[in-house]
C-alpha cells in the first residue's frame, strides 16, 4: 500500500496528525543551487506541510520551525511561512516555535518545518472514498526553476480550502516528489478500492509535482461539475471501483 504523507496518531474520538517538509539548496544564499527570495521559500515550505495536515481533516494545533539559516535570513523566511500559513490559521505567530543557527554563518539555505494538528472522527477524510467516484489532479506538477509563486496553475491553500468546504470531495492528497499518480493510488488503497485510470490520458501523473504544485482528490460527478465551474485547472485522471 502507498504511504500517506502524515503520521496519524488516534487518540479516543480524535486523530493527531503530524506533517513535516524540508528545503533545501533553494534561497538566496551563496551556494543556493536555485535562486528565490526567503519570503517565497518561507511560503512553499508552509503551503507543502500544511496542505498535507488540512486534507485530512485535520486544523494546525502547532507549527515548529527549525531554520538552518542565520536569524537575519530565518525572519524573512519566516514572513513567508506566517503569510501562508494566515490562509487557513487566524493567528499562526502565537503557534510557532522557532530556531535558527545562531553560532556560525551559513552560505546556503536548509529549512525544515512541522506541523501538528487535531481531526475530529467527523473531519477525517482519509479512506472515505467510495466506488465509482471520480479521481481528479488539481495544478500541474513542476518543478526547480518550474515553480513560481503567482502561478495560476498551482494548487495552492486557497484552492485547498475550496475543497474541504465541497459537498461531495472526499479524500485529498497533495502530490509532491513521488507525482500524482502515487498520490492517487493511495487514496484508493486507503479505500480499499481499484485506482482505473482515464483511457487517453495524457497528464503526466509520474513528474514530481515539487512543492506540492498539485494534488489529487476523490469526488463524486456532482462535486466535478462544481470544481470545472469554479477553480482551475483540473484533470480527471480516472475512476475508483471495487477490487476485482
């Protein structure tokens, strides 16, 4: 079975659930393999790791983040991460615990975050697709010198949130280094059912999809038609059905 991208940790009529994500070489700095502003790595590191606690019915409880980046660096990674993060979460600040490295100067960024939560049995999401829904991919998975933070065809928190507010869209999972096709297939192992994919199709569910750039997600017919009419882009990439 495709593992999940979060740790689940059941405790009476609710879930903890932890998601991490790291950065690394992307930034600023001298020795930076690829070239971006603090705030904008602050933001995919945050947008990655929650996007990934939120689809499974989870609400962040606490976020740490631990930057191996000089404090001058850290604060403006962290004016990204306290952005992205206001998108799902009134007040993130009070939440977060950081460290930097105080002791010697560094010349590349490598930042990690994690993100702790709570789910409620009502606001699990995860295993409750059924047969016959469809599987759909939102965003276009890209990656490196590919990802831009005012690309319109990333999937990003705010179309997240979209979908966990649909009548009818069951299991998400964001898409990262292992592609949509992984992502995907888990949610139909999660379900105990049989990932059939679109005859035809020619998305490119095997790319990494990098900082969570798309996700996957399970919904009926009727949800579909109100995803088409309202957010962009999407792909359906096949149908879940029961095990032969």
């Amino acid at each position: 079975m495709p593992s999940r991208d979060f740790l689940a940790i059941p405790k009476g009529d609710t879930t903890i659930v932890v998601t991490c994500d790291s950065i690394g070489g992307i930034g600023n700095q001298e020795l930076d393999v690829v070239c971006a502003e603090p705030a904008v790595v602050g933001r995919f590191l945050a947008r990655v790791a929650l996007m990934e606690l939120y689809a499974t019915g989870a609400s962040l409880t606490a976020l740490s983040c631990t930057l191996s980046v000089t404090p001058h660096v850290a604060d403006l990674i962290l004016q990204g991460v306290y952005q992205e993060s206001a998108i799902l979460h009134r007040s993130p600040e009070s939440v977060t615990i950081v460290s930097t490295e105080k002791n010697v100067p560094t010349r590349q960024t490598g930042v990690g975050i994690t993100c702790i939560g709570l789910a409620t049995n009502k606001s699990w999401r995860v295993g409750i697709a059924q047969a016959g829904d469809l599987v759909v991919a939102l965003g276009h998975p890209k990656v490196g010198d590919e990802v831009a933070l005012d690309d319109h065809e990333n999937a990003d928190l705010t179309k997240l949130k979209w979908l966990l507010g649909t009548k009818g869209i069951k299991d998400i999972s964001p898409a990262g280094s292992k592609g949509v096709l992984y992502e995907a297939k888990a949610i139909a192992s999660s379900a105990n059912l049989h990932l059939s994919l679109a005859p035809g199709c020619t998305y490119d569910y095997h790319k990494s999809a990098g900082p969570a750039t798309a996700l996957v997600f399970a919904c009926n017919e009727a949800a579909y038609r109100e995803a088409l009419a309202t957010i962009r882009p999407l792909t359906c990439i096949g149908r879940l059905e029961k095990m032969a």
